[in-house]
C-alpha cells in the first residue's frame, strides 16, 4: 500500500490545539494593610473554539499558536504540560503570598540554620 500524496494538512495534524500567552493579575490584601498588592504572572491558555471565535472574541492582534498533532495522545501530553505549568505557577504564587502575609515582607531563605 502507498501513501496518497494529497494527504491534506489536516489529515496530517489531525489534533489541534490553540494556545495563547496572557498576563495574569493575582491580587491580594496583606492583613496589616489596607491597600490591595499584586503579582502578574504570564500565562499560556488554551482556546477550545476557533479560530474565528478566538480572533472575534481576542481581535486579530492578539498573538496566538496552532498547535498541530498526529496522534490524540501527544495531544493529551500537550495539554497536560501546559496545565502542569499553570498549576505550578500558581502553586509558586500562593506561597509567595502566604510567605508574605506570614512574614510581612518578601522572604526568600532558609527558616532554619542547619549548621
């Protein structure tokens, strides 16, 4: 059996999956304070209608990726990596918010000395 030749691109790439970056503001209130702070983060999304809606919803200037897959499952693994580093980034900013409600400033070191 031979490979047809006019295998469309979306044969090829079966699975696809937009993704674009934003700024995300995590905004938080220190107990001592009154004023509300801040901490923005960068962020990969996922887009889960099309092109089309993505650009009427974002507007065509707003940047974004295809990402093309043969299988479903490197699909899966894509989507999977971009929610694990969503999930660490907000991991990474709860502590940084409770290490500054507990300590009152930004602290970054070692609680003890083991020595």
């Amino acid at each position: 059996m031979t490979n047809n030749e006019e295998t469309s691109q979306k044969e090829q790439n079966a699975y696809e999956v937009i993704t674009y970056e934003d700024n995300v503001v995590f905004n938080y209130t220190l107990p001592e304070k009154e004023e509300p702070e801040s901490l923005e983060h960068e962020l990969t999304f996922i887009w889960e209608d099309t092109i089309e809606k993505f650009i009427e919803e974002h507007g065509a200037d707003k940047p974004y990726k295809v990402n093309g897959f043969k299988r479903e499952r490197a699909r899966d693994i894509f989507l999977e990596q971009v929610e694990g580093r969503t999930d660490d980034l907000i991991e990474e900013v709860q502590e940084e918010i409770a290490n500054k409600m507990k300590f009152g400033f930004e602290f970054t070191g070692q609680l003890h000395n083991d020595d």
